[in-house]
C-alpha cells in the first residue's frame, strides 16, 4: 500500500528521535545496582508511601481536575500564590504543553547543547524548530544564547542545574539572559535539582517569575522527593501563562494517589535534609574518588556526576559501560546528549558510590 493511502503525521513528526530511557537491567547479573535515572537513593518518605496506599481504598473516583489541595501544599511550602501553580504528570508533561501553548509551524526554540532530550522533543512535537546554543565548559552560555535568538525564537528552555552535565548558572547570569530577551519570548526554567543545590548564587526561578511576565519555572517530584514512578510536577507562572496552560492540559492529567504522596512528601522536611546531606557527601566523594583514576569529572550540583573516559582503545565510555554492566552497575550512556564519551552516574547508597568506584579502578587498570 502505497504511504498516501494511510494516515500520515504532521511533517516533522518523523524527525523526532524518541526519548530512550536509562537501561535498568544487566542480563545475567543476580544483583543490580540501576545508578542511570538520577533516582534517589533514600526513596521516598515514609508519610508519602502511608498517603499513597491511602487513597487505595478510593480507586474508583476521579481525582481533582484541578489539583487543588495538592497546590495548596506547594504554596505553602514555597509561598506562592496557590493561582499561579499548574500541576502535572511529571515536569516532562509540562514541558510538553508550554510547547503545544506556545509554539507552531515555522516558529523556534532555543536550548543548550548537552540539554535534557526532552526540550527537542517538545519542540519538534509541536511542529517548530529546535535551536541549540552552544555551551562552555559544558555550561549552559549566556551570550551564546542570545545569539540564537531571532524573529522566530518563541521560547527558551534552560535546565538549571542542567541535566547531564550537572553544571548551573548562577542566578544574575540568569537574569541577564531574561533581560537580553524580546519580552515576547518565553523563559522556561527546568529547575528538576533545585532541592539539591546548596550554592549561595543559585535561585531555582521563583523570583523572577514573581517579577516578570515571561519567565515560568518548572520542578518534579521525581528527583529528591522519590515519587519517580508517579509521574508528579509543578509549574509557578504569570496568571495568564497559567490560564493558557490550563486550557491545554488535560482534566485529570495528575492521579490522586500522585497527589496525595507529593502533599506528604512536601511536609517531611527531616527525609528531605536527609536526602540533601547524603547526596552532597557521596558526590563529593565520588568526584574526589574518581578523579584520582585520571578521569575528568564534571563539577556538579545536583544528584549526579558526569565521568568523561578517554579516547584510547579499551577505555572508551562504550568500553566502561560495558565493563561495568557485567558487575551489575548500570549508569547512563549519554551520546544522545552529543556527550558519546561520557558516562552519567547517579549518586547511590554507599554500597553503590564504593562498588563503582572500585570497579573503575580495575578498568582503568586493566593492560
């Protein structure tokens, strides 16, 4: 049958190159430590599995369409106005619908070069054209995306602290891209690691977009809060980005059980200190540790760090990943990301942290 007499999608569907996740298995292997997905190694709190399994007893009704209570929670916790919260089935949901709101055939986007695959994906999806601005040092650049920019660019997406790289622009870098921006161009800022980070010169977005009216700021409940598997995340935004996210999103696009672990999950602030401090002392130990192999590791604030292996036969990242598959250590190939010699590695328990470190040795050992 010739390709006209079936449904075709929309030009530029095709050219979308699908999200591959991080592997979670290694064939063959009893044990498996799965450091690929920048999961937290604590899991969740314990109040948010008690809330989850709650709402069990009640799977037949339909959840708030509006998430009400759930952004009521965040509000508080952050002190934001509860009316300028949209809430979704994961940033990426988000992500996905500021790109249906905002953008069209014909129309650009800008992202950095090492940027969250997702960015693309949206663009494309939406029918406008993808524009990466280049990096420095594997650091998202300021001046660089405003070269990007033309008559076309409608939106900027920019992950802070970005993911894979793990790298930040302070906050008055920041505020010097909003300012060099159309005021009709809008700033999207992917703060999934703001929980993370402890730098004095970090804002996640919420001021400016207290401030402005092109700037919304997008976060999860994947990364510290462990509610991965939920699929749970918030938008804070003008009123009338807000209003125009509302009219795209679907009804009931957040479950109730999702709802119920993230308003308990934001009220246990002993598990997210605990979180916080296990993951800036085994980050910092690993980039210490795995730098004295002779490996270049990317600073990083979030729950990650970037391993780049040499170009030698042997050592490649390929060879890496392959070496420690075999062990049971899964992390992230990140040639998607045009990072083909790197290897992305989560912070995991202290079992995990040692177990890599000590099989990088023997692979950087190895004859």
């Amino acid at each position: 049958m010739s390709v006209l007499q079936r449904p075709q999608p929309r030009p530029g569907v095709l050219a979308i190159d699908p999200y591959v996740p991080g592997k979670s298995k290694a064939p063959g292997v009893a044990r498996v430590f799965k450091l690929s997905s920048n999961e937290t190694p604590l899991g969740p709190s314990p109040r948010a599995i008690a809330a989850y399994h709650a709402v069990g007893e009640h799977l037949e009704d339909y959840p708030d369409g509006d998430s009400t209570a759930l952004r009521e929670a965040i509000g508080r916790a952050f002190g934001l106005d509860p009316s300028r919260i949209v809430c979704g089935a994961g940033s990426d949901d988000l992500l996905n619908l500021i790109a249906d709101a905002y953008l069209r055939d014909g129309d650009e986007a800008i992202h950095t070069t090492h940027s969250f695959l997702i960015y693309p994906i949206a663009i494309r999806g939406s029918g406008a054209t993808p524009i990466a601005a280049a990096e420095k040092n594997y650091t998202a650049d300021v001046d660089a995306m405003l070269a990007a920019i033309s008559d076309r660019t409608k939106v900027v997406f920019l992950a802070n602290p970005n993911n894979p790289t793990g790298t930040y622009l302070p906050f008055d870098e920041v505020k010097r891209l909003h300012r060099g921006l159309p005021r009709h161009v809008l700033l999207v800022l992917d703060a999934a690691y703001a929980e993370y980070v402890r730098r004095n010169d970090y804002e996640a977005g919420i001021e400016l977009v207290a401030t402005s009216e092109n700037v919304v700021m997008c976060r999860t409940f994947s990364k510290i809060h462990g509610l991965a598997a939920l699929r749970l995340g918030w938008l804070y935004g003008p009123a009338h980005v807000v209003d125009a996210i509302n009219r795209v999103r679907g009804p009931f696009n957040v479950n109730a059980p999702a709802m119920a672990a993230g308003i308990a999950a934001l009220q246990d602030s002993a598990h997210l200190e605990t979180s916080r401090a296990h993951n800036e002392k085994w980050r910092a130990w690993l980039e210490v540790e795995i730098r004295k192999l002779g490996l270049e590791v990317t600073p990083s604030i979030a729950n990650f760090v970037l391993i780049h292996f040499p170009h030698e036969r042997g050592r490649t990242a390929e060879d890496a990943d392959a070496f420690l598959t075999q062990r049971g250590l899964i992390l992230r190939r990140v040639k998607a990301y045009k990072l083909p010699n790197a290897l992305r590695m989560s912070v995991g328990t202290e079992e995990a942290n040692r177990l890599v470190v000590a099989a990088l040795a023997e692979f950087m050992g190895r004859k």
